[in-house]
C-alpha cells in the first residue's frame, strides 16, 4: 500500500538535463513488490569513469562488495539498480547473485563484467533471485533513453513517498557542463559515507582520482550530515559517473582551478538530494537543523550535533512541538565530547531559551511553543569552548515510524 506523501516533500520537481553520455530504461521485475518499477538501468558511453564511497558497516550487501571490488578499475559502462530487495545477509547466494546479474548486465550492453555497478535496496536478508534479471536486462538495452529523470528516481524507491531529483548547470570554458542525481532514502538513514543510494551524473572531463576526491570532500557535508533514526545501513551507496562529453579539456587535478568549480555545483547536488533525504524521513512532520557552535573542535561539534539529532527523547518533544531545551543539556551531556554546563547557550530558531547553565532571563514560554509549530525549525548549541563547528539535519520522531517499521517485511 502507498504511503501517502510527506508534508516536507518538494512543491515542485526539478527537471534534470540529459546528460550526454548517459541513457537509461526501467522495468518491472517483480522482485518484491507488484505493479510498480523496480530495476533501473544506466548505460554509459566508453570512457566513463566512476568514483564512489560506501558504506562502512561491517556487515555490506554483496552489490557493496562487488562495487567495491570494482571501483579500483576507475571506469564503468553500466549501472544495475534494484529495489524490494538489498541483497544482504545472504552468503554465498548473494555472492552468486551479483556475478549473475553482472554478467547478464555485461552480456546485454557488451562490456566486461567488472565495468557493470550495482546497487540493491530493500527487505536483509531474504536471497535475490538474479534469474529475474535475465531478459528484462536484455529488454531494457532497446528502450534507453536519455530523459526524463523521473522513472529512473522512482524505480529506486522502497519506502520513500516522493522520488528525489536534483541538477545543477555550471560554465566552464565557455562550455555548459551539467550534473544530474537522484536518489533513494527514507528510512535506517544515518550514514557513515553516503545515503542508502544515490547516483549521480556528469559530462564533464574529470579524472576519476579527481571525482572521487571531490566526491568524498562533498559527501561529509551531505550525506553525511543527516540522520533520521541513527541507523546505518548496509547497502549505503554513492555513485558519480563521468562520461567527458563535455567539449573542454580534462580536468586531470585538484591543483586546476576548474576543479573547485565543479566540486561546487557537485556539492549542490548531493545537499539538495541528501535534504529530500531527511524530508521524506519515515514518518517526519518536522525538518531540523541542528547547528553547534564552540566546540573544541569541528569533528566535536560534529559528534555533540550527531547526539543531539540522534536523541529519541529530543525526536518526539520537537514532534510534540515541546520546547524541551532540557533534552538538548541532556544530548550535550551525553555526547562523550568536552562541554561546559555553565557555558552552554541553546536557543530554537531566534529564541535564546538558556544562557550560561541556566534559563535565559528573557525566555518566552509562549514564543518558544508557537516557534515549534513551525515545519522547518533549527536548533542552535553555543559549547562556548572553541571554535569548533557543524551542522547535522534531521526530522522528528512519530508514531509513523512506529507504523511503518513495525509491518515492514509484511
């Protein structure tokens, strides 16, 4: 059954360009659910190169191996997604899964098995059957096309209410260069390299030690700093593709100033797509900005933040549109990072609740509640102690999660 839509979704949808070099089809597998898309696949042009970065948890799907396996090669002429399913917890069967599906993809579009990348999201632990890619694969190959963006977004969605699309158009040497993404997540969002999957296109020249130096850069305030409900999952994947097709010279390193150019307009891209990440969190009615300053150091503030965004008890008073700053000394408190009770300043968008250890003189109850109404809130942490610094975006926690999580493999 659909869920229905979440009230932070985007009023209106990009329009992604197509991106020379790039062109894509999607089909029905059937592989968990019915009615509805569920493979993607990406073919690019020779000379594509590919960077990406992965999840660190120590129990990876198979498609995370077999991409990571891959990704040394630098090169790509295929990208394989599906979802119902995340091909992880599952042994030798899910081994076997991705070489089949490799090779079938392979077979289809002519290339060699370790230039073909692949992405699974879904239900752990139940086997891929990889037979279902045989055919549809081969199908697919004669219906890509360049545009539009909007199945491609769709057919990688689980428990997402709205597909995410995001672009960016730059100048470079006179030339129009553009990047095209989407992405999937709503739910286990707390990554530790990326979101649960997300892809992104190019034709621009760049050397793949270069995209892959840019991609990492980016993805820390990105993906990176969101979180929905703490969790990591297994199948997080990053994914950027560069086809070249762009009519400048290569952009071959970091040094060139080119480069900082397109890591902007990169940049953009995976925030947009990692902010509709947290937008369509599993049951979100609130979006939040958890911003601290005065730390000892920004990977402190990063970690006080991460507590603070994390906190169950925090999630549900700004669900309860509380203004419980008692839960924000309590986050701070527990975050393992140096911090000063008698220093500490929390204030909920521009209104100052506590100042040094206590509450502010100036504090309005009334102020404060009304401020929580709102949709889109911040909360804002002085430590007092450096000049340490972050920013990590979150939702708040409902009954939905409960709702949705509770019947998810039924």
């Amino acid at each position: 059954m659909a869920l229905p839509v979440s009230p932070l979704a985007p009023k209106t949808y990009v329009a992604p360009p197509a991106i020379a070099g790039v062109r894509f089809a999607t089909a029905e597998a059937g592989i968990r659910y019915k009615g509805r898309t569920d493979v993607l696949l990406a073919v690019f042009d020779p000379g594509t190169v590919v960077a990406g970065v992965l999840t660190r948890s120590l129990c990876p799907s198979a498609a995370i191996d077999w991409c990571r396996q891959n990704l040394g090669g630098g090169t790509a002429r295929a990208l394989v997604v599906n979802s119902g399913n995340a091909n992880a917890f599952t042994g030798l069967k899910g081994i076997e899964s991705v070489k089949l599906t490799a090779d079938i993809a392979a077979k289809a579009v002519g290339c060699e098995a370790s230039e073909i990348f692949l992405a699974s999201t879904g239900v752990i632990g139940e086997p891929l059957d990889a037979t279902k890619f045989d055919g549809v694969l081969q199908n697919l190959t004669g219906q890509l096309t360049a545009e539009p963006w909007m199945e491609p977004a769709r057919a990688i969605m689980t428990t997402d209410t709205f597909p995410k699309l995001a672009e960016a158009t730059i100048d470079i040497d006179g030339t129009t260069t553009s990047i095209a993404g989407i992405a999937k997540g709503s739910g286990m969002i707390a990554p530790d390299m990326a979101t649960m999957l997300s892809f992104v296109f190019t034709d621009a020249p760049v050397a793949a030690d270069v995209l892959q130096a840019l991609l990492a850069k980016h993805n820390r305030t990105s993906f990176n700093a969101i979180t929905v409900d703490s969790d990591t999952s297994t199948s997080d994947t990053l994914l950027a593709f560069a086809t070249g097709k762009a009519g400048i010279d290569p952009i071959a390193s970091l040094d060139d100033p080119r480069a900082e150019i397109f890591g902007e307009a990169l940049n953009d891209v995976l925030f947009d797509l990692a902010m509709q990440v947290v937008r369509d969190g599993e049951g979100a009615t609130k979006f939040v900005a958890v911003n601290v300053t005065g730390a000892t150091s920004d990977d402190s503030a990063a970690k006080i933040a991460r507590a603070i965004a994390d906190s169950p008890l925090v999630k549900t008073a700004i669900a309860g549109e509380d203004a419980n700053w008692g839960r924000i000394v309590m986050a701070v408190g527990k975050a393992g990072q140096p911090a000063d009770r008698d220093r500490l300043t929390i204030a909920f968008g521009e209104h100052v609740l506590a100042r040094n250890g206590q509450r502010a003189p100036d504090y309005s109850e009334d102020a404060a509640t009304a401020y929580m109404k709102g949709e889109e809130l911040s909360i804002s942490v002085d430590i007092g102690l450096g000049e340490g610094s972050a920013t990590v975006y979150t939702c708040d926690l409902t009954h939905g999660y409960i709702d949705i999580n509770g019947s998810y493999r039924s």
